[in-house]
C-alpha cells in the first residue's frame, strides 16, 4: 500500500541523503495504518519534490522521550553538532496529542527520488 505525507524541507533533505532513516510522528489514526514493506510519498511541502520511501521499522513509544532514548540522534534527523532534545517535538505536535495517541519512529528507505 502506498501512503503520502508531507514532509518539512530539512527532514525531507536529510532522507533523501540518507543520514535520517527513521522519521517521526504520531501514532494517529493516518499512522497506525502503516504496515512493514508499505511505501510512503513523502512530498516536500518548500518545493514539492516527492521521494518514495519503502517502511522498514515501525518503533511505537508512549512519548518523544522514549523514542528518542532508543534511536541514535543522526538516524531521526540530528547533525552530529546539535543536541537532540525531545521537547523540539512540541513544535510540531501538542503534548495533549502527544499524550492521547502516543509516537512512532518509522523506518524509512529510500526507493525512488525525483
């Protein structure tokens, strides 16, 4: 099955490149979908470049903290010179969502590029 997400710039350079193998989010409804082998459509919403990625990992944890504690900060997005924070999350998803649905890294290979 084939499922499409939107994906910021950053997140989107960094999968395509291959340093970000495991990409994060809640674990909602949309998400809970997601099977091992399913491909995902990422879609760069800056320049709407799609990038075709084969899941290999789904890795459900109550909270950001949990994930981040059992996944390398390069592999969900970190440069080697930032510090990995699980409270940078709350950018993008409340605590109260955080709380209710719980997160989920998933395992990502790249399997077709624009």
């Amino acid at each position: 099955m084939t499922h499409h997400m939107n994906l910021w710039d950053d997140s989107f350079g960094a999968i395509k490149e291959g340093s970000k193998t495991i990409e994060m989010r809640l674990f909602d409804e949309k998400i809970s979908a997601l099977e091992l082998n399913d491909t995902i459509e990422f879609t760069n919403i800056k320049t709407d470049e799609k990038l075709k990625c084969k899941v290999t990992g789904l890795y459900k944890y109550h909270d950001f903290h949990e994930l981040y504690k059992n996944h390398d900060k390069r592999s969900i997005g970190y440069k080697d010179n930032e510090d990995a924070d699980p409270k940078d999350m709350l950018m993008y998803y409340s605590q109260d969502l955080i709380n209710k649905y719980g997160v989920i890294g998933i395992g990502l290979l790249v399997v077709e590029a624009d």
